[in-house]
C-alpha cells in the first residue's frame, strides 16, 4: 500500500498530531511507500522550520520510500488510481510512480529538482 496524504490551510500542529496517529496504528506496517502532494497554507505553530522537516522526524526510521511535492491531488490535473496496484521508486534524481494494470498507461515520473527527497528506496 502507498499512502498519499496532502494538506491544506491546516496548522503544522494539527498535521503532527496526524503523523503520530498514523504511525501507531497496527495497520501502518502494510504502507511500503509514501507519497506527499503540496502542503498549501501551512500554519507554522512548531519549532520545524518546514512540513518536510517534521515529516523526516516522524517517519526517520521507516525502511520505505518517500518523497515530498509530488505533483498530484488537488493542485494537479494528474489522477491517482485509488486501489490500483502501483509500484513507487525515487532516487535523487527522480521519483516514478507506475500503475501495474493493462491498457495505456504511462508511468509517472517527477523530476526531482521541484519534490524535495525525504528518503529514497525502490518498493
């Protein structure tokens, strides 16, 4: 499973309060990947200097990749398959997402110079 998750207008605070919930929960060993979209309006409530860098403490130990500004959701036009089996690698260079299904579908590649790398590993 890859989680997507993006925000907007929502205090940093509110956003760590999220992330320690998700990592608690018993099903959160099943995410083999992690995909943020754009954190618009951020409310800096914290002592993290940015999403990013709290996103980094919370998820430090996980084995998994994870990239951040990955152009999808809802400031994109580009489509996540909800359930669709996908196959997620990023490296420093690039981040691809591709769809495992038949018919005409093209992966999903980012140049990495606009998301920023969290973590990079190949699922």
């Amino acid at each position: 499973m890859i989680l997507f998750i993006e925000e907007v207008e929502e205090s940093l605070h509110a956003i760590d309060r999220l992330f320690y919930t998700l990592t608690l929960q018993p099903d959160f060993d099943k995410v083999k990947g992690i995909i943020f979209g754009t954190f618009n309006s951020i409310r800096y409530d914290l002592q993290y200097g940015s999403v990013e860098q709290m996103l980094i403490a919370h998820l430090y130990g996980y084995e998994i990749p994870i990239c951040c500004g990955f152009p999808v959701g809802s400031s994109s036009c580009i489509p996540l398959i909800e359930g669709a089996p996908c196959s997620l690698d990023v490296t420093t260079e690039s981040a691809v997402l591709t769809y495992k299904m038949k018919g005409d579908i093209e992966p999903l590649e980012v140049d990495m110079a606009s998301p920023k790398l969290i973590k990079e590993k190949e699922l």
